[in-house]
C-alpha cells in the first residue's frame, strides 16, 4: 500500500491556487489557513485526506497491511528539502544533530541553480524546537511514549520526559503553523525585493522566495514584476517549474488584455 501523492496536503494546495490563477482571482487562503481548513473538514490518515465516504474504505484496506510505503522524495531544492524533512519528522521527533547526517546523504542532487541552505535555516522557518520550558508538545510526547517504556504515563512536565525532549524538532499543528508561515513569507519577501533590483541575470538565486514573490505581485496585480523577474531567471528553470511559469503565463495574459 503506498502514498497517494494527490492526497497530500501540499499538493491539495497547489492545485487550489492554481485553481484561482486560472480564472483570474485573488488566492482567499494562505497555506496554513487551508491546512487548518483540510483538517477540520476532511480525515487524515497516513498523511493523505480523505471524504467521509472514502475514510471507511481506506480504515479497511489498512487494516489488512502492516505499513503503508512513503514516497521516495530526492532533495533538490528547498521545497522538497522541506517535505522529506516534515516526512522525517512525522515519523519521529529528531535533534537537529540527529537529522544533519541524513540530511547531508540526500542533497547530492540539489540543482545549481538554487540557493542551497543550511539545515537549520530550514529548521528553523518551518518546524519547531521544543526549549523544555513548557509541558511537552504531545507530537513528541507521543513519539517519547511509544518508544520508552519508562517515559509511559508520565505528565508532559515530567523532569525526565522533559528532559529527553528538549531540542527535538517537531511539525507545528495547524494553529501554530500559520504564525511560522508569516515569519517565513517575510524572509522570502525580503529576498525576492533584492531580485526585484538586481539588473543582470539570475545564476543562483532561492526559488521559494521568487514563489511567494510572484504570489505577492499577483494579488497586487503586479503583472510587470512577475515578468521582470521571471526574464531574470534561466528559461529552463522557468519552464520546468509548474508554479512559476502559470503566475509567469497568467501575468502575460493579463498583461497583453490591459
């Protein structure tokens, strides 16, 4: 049994932006906001959402197998690096020195074209470190909890669960998840305004951040900037990358019809 990679909730939000672009509106969710909406109306299992009339389906096909296989994801930019770490992640709680070997094993592939980043800078924009300050996150406590036997049953402000848990990166929940989301928008924002004023062509630049800057520059109706940028960057990346060329093929539409 394996991963249905249409189900997953990144590409569920792909397609619904893409959904908006095509007919010329406003994107009304920002990716947490439609996570928080996926897992309020649909079920979750192994990852992929599911109808109501689906989920009972599924619950007996997964019965009958002892795991179901994750998608092998290959690093090679920052946006895959993101999901094969949320994938490490889900499965169980690391340290970051528990995650850098693993890590540095997958990027042989990242393309040369993008700004490679540290794995804390990753790290750090889009997950969560437990501090110990706190009662323990319960994404850690039940990873802690399964794995230890003597870590069964304790209360999450135990000094000795506390303890085994600090500093181990988690994947937020959907409510605290929208707030890391703004931090990392303003990030790739920033950056995306130094591509903006640079006037010769891009060799190596942060591929997420020309992302969120075509996203901006659409809602705003900034249909030149998307164009300026994207003659900036290498025609391979461009039309190779699903994303950038519909804000870039949208912009041009808009643009020729003004």
């Amino acid at each position: 049994m394996e991963i249905i990679a249409e189900r997953q909730n990144f590409l569920l939000f792909d397609r619904m932006v893409a959904f908006h672009v095509q007919r010329g509106v406003a994107v009304p969710l920002s990716a947490a906001e439609f996570y928080q909406g996926l897992s309020q109306r649909f079920s979750e299992r192994d990852g992929m959402y599911f109808l109501p009339d689906q989920i009972a389906e599924y619950d007996r096909k997964r019965m009958t197998v002892r795991e179901v296989l994750q998608l092998q994801l290959f690093i090679t930019d920052e946006n895959t690096a993101i999901q094969w770490l949320r994938q490490q992640l889900l499965k169980k709680t690391q340290t970051s020195g528990e995650l850098k070997p693993q890590f540095m094993q997958k990027i042989g592939g990242w393309l040369k074209t993008e700004t490679l980043l540290e794995l804390d800078e990753l790290l750090e924009q889009n997950f969560i470190k437990y501090d110990g300050k706190s009662p323990v996150p319960e994404q850690i406590h039940a990873y802690l909890s399964t794995n230890w036997k003597e870590l069964r049953n304790l209360p999450k402000d135990d000094p000795t669960l506390v303890a085994k848990a600090r500093d181990r990166w988690y994947v937020p929940d959907p409510n605290k998840a929208g707030d890391l989301e703004k931090l990392r928008e303003k990030a790739l924002l920033r950056e995306f305004e130094e591509y903006k004023e640079v006037k010769k062509k891009l060799k190596v630049f942060r591929l997420e951040a020309v992302r969120a800057g075509f996203k901006k520059a659409w809602q705003e109706r900034d249909y030149a900037v998307i164009v300026a940028v994207a003659d900036k960057i290498p025609n391979n990346v461009l039309e190779e990358d699903p994303k950038l060329l519909m804000w870039y093929d949208q912009a041009v539409t808009r643009m020729g019809g003004e």
